[in-house]
C-alpha cells in the first residue's frame, strides 16, 4: 500500500483547523478516525442577493472504526454546520465507496 507519511510538524501544519482554510475532525480515543475538507469559496457576479459561494473540498479521510461512507455522511454534516453551501469531493483514492450512495454528482 501507498500511503503518505506525515511529520509531527507536517500534520499540524496541514490539519489544524484554521477558520476558512480547513476543517478536521477525529473520533475515538485513541483515535481511529479523521475527515477533513477546506474550504475554497468563489465570489459570485451580478447577483442581487448572493455574493460568495461557499464550496468545501474533501481532503484527507482515514475510516477504521467505521465505513468510509459513514465517516464522509458526518463530514457532509459537519460542513453543513459550518455554513458551506457546497461539498465537493473527486473520484480519486477510495472515493468511490461513497460518491454514488451520499448522490455525489
């Protein structure tokens, strides 16, 4: 299997979440699970009402205790609490075990 490596420094650097850049959470003690997105807005032209859409990407999501499925539903869940309107997610990796069930288009 590949897989990255992160340095202590490394992981705090790309997983501490920091308002408006990225979002992670863990589960468990010791921990078994993480989900993680950031956030990418896009300011949206013309519109009377709307100016800026909020859009999470998916980055780095790790399942043990549970099926990658469930950890990206609580991740869709979370990303709803933090006011994203959107949740975007690419078909790399393992993705593939949850776009079509959580109607990814």
């Amino acid at each position: 299997k590949l897989a990255p490596q992160f340095t202590e420094d490394e992981f705090g650097h790309w997983f501490t979440p920091r308002d408006g850049v990225v979002h992670a959470y863990v589960c468990g003690d010791p921990v078994t699970d993480m989900v993680s997105f950031y956030s990418l807005p896009s300011s949206i032209m013309r519109h009377e009402r709307y100016r800026t859409l909020f859009a999470a990407y998916s980055f780095y999501n790790v399942a043990t205790s549970m099926t990658l499925t469930e950890a990206m539903q609580d991740a869709l869940i979370l990303a709803k609490a933090a006011n994203f309107d959107v949740f975007n997610a690419l078909d790399v990796m393992q993705n593939s075990q949850f776009l079509e069930e959580l109607k990814f288009g």
